[in-house]
C-alpha cells in the first residue's frame, strides 16, 4: 500500500513524503511518471526500473524522473519512507542548466544533511523562500556542480537585497524573485550567500524582523494580523522567526518595548 501526503506546494515545485508498505519481489505494472523530479529515499529500500535500467533505492541511491518515463518497482525489503519532489518544467530547466545530471543520483552525507534540512524547513511554514531554498541547495548537490562565478553576480545580488527591502511584486519567493532578475534560483541562493555572508532566507527574515519591531512598537494590537501582514505562515511561525533571532517571543517583546517606552529619558 503506498500513501502520500503533501508537505510543501508552490506554483514550481511540490515535495511530498511517499510512505510505501509493499512486500513483493516481483515488478509492477508499468506506470508512467507525471513530472519533473527528483525522489529521495528515508528509510527502507525498493528496486525500481527507468530509463537507465534497474537500480536499488534507498538512502545512499535516488533518481531523476521525466514526464512519461515508464516506471516500474518491486519491494523485496518490505517497505520505504520516500520524498518526492516535482518540479515545474520551467523550474528543472533553470535548476539543470549547465548540468550533466545522470538519472541515477549517488547520495553522499552532504545530501543526506540537504535532504533532512528540506524536510525540516517544509515543516516550518516559509515554503517560499526557506523550503525553496534548500530545495535548489539539495537539486543542485544532488546533480553536480555548474560553472559560476559569485564575484560577477555582485550586482544581481544587490538588486536582490533592494527588491526584499521594497517588497516589490516578485519577493513572495525564491522562484519568482530569481526569475525577475532573470537567473537560476540556485546561482541567486549561492551568490547571495557568498557575496552577503548569509542565506538568502535569513536575511529575508532579518528584514521582517525588524518590520516587527516597528510594528510591535507601534502598538500593532493583533499578532496574527501582524503574521500576514510580514508575510509568515501564521503566529507560530512569526513567533519561531522572532524567538529564533532575538531570542524573544512577540509577547516578551511586547513587554520590553513598552518597558523602554515608559523609562524616562536620561
């Protein structure tokens, strides 16, 4: 029996957690695959069969899949926990560029840390830039390096950096903002990185935390109205931003604002 259930949708790229409870040696029907993607193994292990032959997938092993590709797999182990990614056609060419990925995927520690943070940042709310980000960090280990060059990005990057302070019409996401500055998603997490000292996604973050700040201070009476307002999933995951970066929570925050409001000056 094999079940799935969605962790993270965007417009781009969806990631799934595929649990799979099958005990048979034998092979499948053949069924075709619906997407561009990738699909990493958690735990357990199957044989399955593509385009470049028979291999056995499990956490050290994944695999590309295509639009079409016929697929077929067998569980002799009895059972996997998997991930599935799909990505938009669009997405996997960006993310591909320049890159001489084979089918089959040889999982090293590195993607064995990238896989395990995708998954914990799926869980946390920021599925536009946090679970983005990790994302093209994992697609991009996975597959191999690219020729880049961060120094020449200097300017890309700091064009980032102006449409994230403006919230301009493109910074709901990794995808989107890395589209409007007319390059990979990867090439705009990695030069950023290289080029401001930290990732994307915190530095988004530290924006928003100090718009909370401002807000908070102002006397901002709903911390929900407050969590969409700053663009969080919901309160929990604004109160986590928070907590994470100033070690506070709204509430704290609330009570030391107002503390040094009512202290008189000098």
């Amino acid at each position: 029996m094999r079940s799935s259930h969605t962790l993270v949708r965007q417009p781009d790229f969806v990631v799934h957690a595929v649990r799979c409870r099958d005990d048979h040696t034998g092979w499948s029907h053949p069924e075709p695959a619906t997407a561009h993607g990738v699909v990493l193994a958690r735990r357990g292990g199957f044989r399955r069969h593509g385009r470049a032959g028979e291999e056995f997938v499990d956490p050290t092993v994944g695999y590309l899949t295509v639009p079409g590709e016929e697929e077929r797999f067998a569980h002799p182990a009895g059972g996997d926990d998997c991930t599935s990614v799909h990505l938009s056609p669009r997405l996997w060419r960006e993310l591909l560029a320049g890159r001489s990925a084979t089918p089959v995927l040889h999982l090293d520690a590195r993607i064995d840390l990238a896989h395990r943070q995708l998954l914990r940042a799926a869980r946390q709310g920021d599925a536009g830039f946090a679970a983005a980000e990790r994302l093209v960090r994992l697609v991009a280990v996975a597959t191999g390096p690219a020729a880049d060059a961060p120094t020449r990005d200097r300017p890309m990057v700091e064009a980032a950096r102006s449409a994230l302070h403006d919230g301009g019409p493109h910074t709901d996401g990794l995808v989107p903002l890395a589209r409007s500055l007319g390059v990979s998603p990867y090439r705009l997490s990695r030069s950023f990185q290289a080029l401001v000292g930290v990732p994307l996604t915190r530095y988004r973050n530290r924006l928003r935390v100090g718009r909370a700040l401002d807000r908070l201070t102002e006397g901002v009476p709903s911390l929900a109205v407050l969590a969409a307002e700053l663009g969080f999933a919901d309160q929990a995951h604004l109160t986590r931003t928070l907590r994470a970066h100033l070690g506070h929570t709204p509430g704290q925050l609330r009570r030391v604002l107002d503390e040094a409001r009512s202290r008189p000056a000098g």
